[in-house]
C-alpha cells in the first residue's frame, strides 16, 4: 500500500512539474507572453491600465 502511495505521488508530481515547465518556458521565451492555462482560457496579455483601451479598433462595429 505505501508504495502504491509513493509511485502514484511521484508520478502526479513529475506531471505537474513538467507541466510547469512547459509553461514557464513558453512565459519566457514566446512573443505572446501567453502559458499554458491562457491558451486554454483564451485569454492574453495586455499591459494597459484598467479603464484603458489598448486597441480602440478591435471595439468598433
């Protein structure tokens, strides 16, 4: 029982850690600035203030 308990968490922390690798590689080093968590959000980086808008054309119809 307490291996089956070591391995399983060895293995949840081998993935998280690769995982967390991954991302902040991708933070580091792609011209986005975007981990994995914003690609699978959606989401991206913007560096204005809040109230701001950093791109008046995406808004207007």
């Amino acid at each position: 029982m307490g291996l089956r308990v070591f391995i399983a968490a060895l293995m949840y922390g081998l993935t998280i850690g690769i995982v967390a690798i991954i991302s902040f590689f991708m933070v580091v080093f792609c011209k986005a600035k975007r981990s994995l968590h914003d690609m699978m959000a959606g989401t991206y980086i913007t560096y204005s203030k809040p109230g701001e808008i950093e791109d008046k054309q995406a808004f207007v119809d």
